[in-house]
C-alpha cells in the first residue's frame, strides 16, 4: 500500500497516525475486561470479571479465545480482587467454560454458500414455520462434537409441536371457563399445591406430578452440561407422551363440574391441570419464548405475578415432595401396559374405531381399581375380571396380566401366526443375549450388582412371555386345523 502524502479534504501535508488505535483482533483479545472499565479499577471490573461462560465456534479458538485467556491473565492478574488482595492466576482468566456451539449445514451436512445454492435464509424459515419452532429445532440439534444438518422436516415437526401446546392450552382454558360457570375458581397464585398431590389423589395425579419431577430433574441436569438437545428433547417427550396423550385424555374424566358431588375433586384435578401446565410452560420458555409467554400472560389473565415468565423461578426437582410417587409411576407403567395392550388388541381383531368391546383381565385385580380409565381409553364397555384366559388370538400375555377382548370377528389365522412368530423370535433372541453375558464368569465379576440383577429379572420376564407366546402359537395352530 502507499502511505498518504496528503490530506484527501483539506489538502493539508502535515499528517500524524493516531498512536491510540488497535487492530480488530488485537483489541478484541482485550474484550472480556476492557468492555467493563479497564485499565480503572471500576465496580463493573471488580463485579463481573472473570465471566463464568464464553460461547464461541470452533474456528476461530487459536485467533480469539486462546488471545483472550493470554492478555487476560497477562493484565489482569495485576488487578486486586474485589476485597482488595492480590489476584491469584485462576482468577485472572477471563471464563471458566468454553461453549463451542456448532456449525449449522444444509440437510445433507454440506457448508452452506451461495456458490453451491444452498443457503437457507433464516427470515423465510421463520416465516414458514414460527421463530419458536426454529429456535426448537437448532436447540433439539445440538448434539455436542457434531454439526447440524438443518432439517425443514424437523422444524415442521416442532411447528406441529407448538400447535400441540396451543391446543393443549385452549383446553385448559375451556376448563377453566366450564369451573367459573359453576362456581369454581383455582387461585393461580396457589398453584404450587397442585404439584403436591396427596398419596388418595387419583393415580393420574400423582403420576404426572413424578413424571414432571423426572423431567424438570433431567432438564435442570441437562442445562448444567450444556446439553441443550438432551434438555430439549426430555421437556418434548413429557409434554407431548405423557402429558397430552395421557394426562390430557384421562383428567378429561374428572372434569364434571356440574355435579356437586364431585366439585372437590373437580377442582382438585383443575389445580393440578394448570400447575403442571404452567410449570411445563416455565421449563419450555428458554426454547420457545413468545408462545409460552404469549400463553402464560392469558392463564394469569392480565394479572401476572411477574412482569414476563422470563422472570419467574424455574422449575426445579426440589420443588417437589417424593413420597410415594414412584409407586403412582409403576401403578401408572402397568395401566398403561394393559391400555396399549388392549388398543392392539382391537386393532388385530378388526374391531370398528367406535365400538366399544368387553374384556377380561386375569392375574391383577388392582387394575380394576382403573376402571373408568380404561373404558375411556381404550373403548371397553365391560371389564371382568377372571382366574384364567384361555389361550387364542384375543389374549395378550403381559408379566402382570392377561387380557382378551370378548369379539367375535374372523381372525387372519396366517397373519397372527405370523405376529406370534416375530414375537417369539425376538423374545428367544433377547434371552440368548441375556443367558450369555450371565454364563459369563468375567462378567459377572466385574458388572456392578444392580445390572446383573437387572439382567436377572428381565430373563425371568422373558421366560415368561416365551412360554405364553408359544402357548399362544399351539393354540392358534389347534384352532386352525379343526
């Protein structure tokens, strides 16, 4: 380059280069402290230096973050503490922890760049599919050590996600509307009882309350490790599996507040439906804010304890009494269990979407206790509960109960021998892989307790189901040759 012999708008020779100028990165080396008052001792230097957390990529490690670390132990460590004693060296590097975010490429893992076409203009996906959809989206992606391949797909999977809280929400809200006409009002500013239920609450209730603790317990842990995809992924699971699909369609049950009889137990089922959804909403608010908040201000009609949900406390495992909910998440695995086991049922049976159907449950009486659960659930109109069920088409074998849905229909004899033989085939080979690493003494000797005792248990589990899938196969195979 050539120097400047004059002034190019006044034309003046006599020209001085300003000695108190940096280069871009050699003053961005200085960010982490010059952006609060060095080289002055100021209160901001001696409150927030050293940060706890820098966010940066990869690439640019060796031009900026290993600077920064440098000329921050190099001027800092010069500077006293807040208390006025020497800084020791640890306390001179700027951060503690370094996230390395990752790079977003295109659906096949290619860097995007105009040359090969195949950017993606961020405005037009928000536009397409809502900001909190994408905001899901790259934060259910970030797997730490790998890239992301940025997936439309998947941001359409997390806009129907965001419809499902909308809708979830607009449930709620008829709730809410349905209890005020009768009468019925929850205070909102104490829902925090709701998230306790006591050990005679419905089982729904307090099997929501353990599932929410498990989550917020894995999301709280998640954030700490900067897993971000694990975080965002666990909250997805237990709104959408267990808090939609389950809890949604069962308190539907209790919801009668027309009937004074249950009008405690109504509103009982109301404070814990709306305590578990505004806690689902404080945990959802780092990953979709504006709807969440959007959803939160209408809940508090107007009237919200703080300004934005931003604000409020997360939630936290310790907000929760344990008692006996680990018992309600079991009672829960196995109605559940017989549900599923029932709607499978009727699907191979070719029973019609609508028509309710009676069964027969033998070796549990306590699911009777669920009665009204499972005739809602899985359009049963009569339960009955026997010693035993012969073997056939219409019996599910599970470690706790069997079950027969009484229809009579013609059965695909082909077809269920079919299903039956994958089933044993797959039981057999899971057994096989359990006998071996239980006949293996080195093994055995260095596997902690509680996985052989695991392993254990599950090959008892097996054995039991293969002896009732093969009884299940004889029978079918006798039924067709008559």
């Amino acid at each position: 380059r050539e120097d400047p012999t004059t002034c190019p708008r006044c034309g003046g020779e006599r020209l001085e280069q300003d000695p108190d100028v940096l280069d871009t990165w050699f003053s961005s080396w200085l960010w982490p402290f010059s952006t609060l008052g060095w080289p002055d001792d100021t209160p901001d230097l001696r409150r927030y230096y050293p940060t706890s957390v820098l966010e940066t990529a990869y690439d640019i490690l060796f031009f900026w973050v290993a600077r920064m670390i440098m000329l921050g132990c190099y001027f800092m460590e010069k500077m006293p503490m807040p208390d006025g004693s020497p800084r020791q060296p640890k306390d001179a590097v700027p951060f503690q922890n370094v996230y390395i975010h990752a790079l977003v490429r295109d659906a096949e893992r290619q860097k995007m760049s105009k040359t090969k076409g195949n950017v993606l203009d961020p405005i037009d996906i928000i536009q397409r599919y809502g900001t909190d959809a994408v905001r899901f989206t790259l934060a259910a992606m970030a797997s730490p050590g790998t890239d992301i391949a940025f997936s439309e797909a998947r941001t359409e999977g997390y806009r129907a996600f965001a419809n499902k809280i909308w809708n979830a929400a607009r449930f709620i809200f008829m709730q809410i509307d349905r209890a005020k006409e009768a009468g019925i009002e929850v205070d909102l500013r104490e829902l925090a009882i709701g998230l306790h239920p006591s050990d005679d609450a419905p089982l729904e209730a307090r099997w929501i309350a353990a599932r929410l603790q498990q989550c917020a317990a894995s999301v709280d842990q998640s954030l700490k490790n900067y897993r971000f995809d694990d975080a965002a992924n666990a909250i997805y699971q237990f709104f959408w599996g267990e808090f939609c699909d389950w809890y949604l369609e069962i308190v539907k049950i209790r919801m009668e507040f027309s009937d004074s009889s249950e009008a405690a137990a109504a509103q009982a089922a109301l404070t814990t439906l709306l305590a578990v959804f505004e806690a689902s909403l404080r945990m959802l608010t780092p990953f979709m804010p504006f709807l969440t908040e959007e959803i939160w201000q209408a809940l508090h009609d107007g009237n919200p304890p703080q300004k934005s949900i931003a604000l409020t406390g997360f939630v936290r495992p310790s907000s929760f009494v344990h008692g006996g909910l680990r018992t309600a998440e079991e009672q829960m695995e196995m109605l559940q269990a017989l549900i599923v086991a029932v709607r499978a049922l009727r699907k191979d049976l070719g029973v019609e979407e609508k028509l309710s159907v009676p069964i027969q449950i033998s070796r549990n009486t306590a699911l009777l206790n669920h009665a009204e659960t499972i005739q809602r659930l899985a359009r049963v109109s009569k339960i009955e509960s026997v010693s035993a069920i012969a073997d056939g088409p219409q019996k599910r074998g599970a470690v706790a109960f069997d079950v027969a849905v009484l229809y009579e229909k013609t059965i695909d004899v082909a077809a269920e021998q079919e299903r039956l033989n994958k089933d044993l085939a797959k039981y057999e080979k899971e057994m096989a892989g359990k006998q071996s690493q239980l006949q293996n003494d080195g093994f055995l000797a260095k596997a902690p307790a509680n996985i052989v005792d695991g392993l254990r248990a599950r090959a008892d589990e097996l054995t039991v189901l293969i002896e009732k899938t093969r009884a299940a196969l004889d029978s079918l195979n006798a039924a067709g040759k008559s």
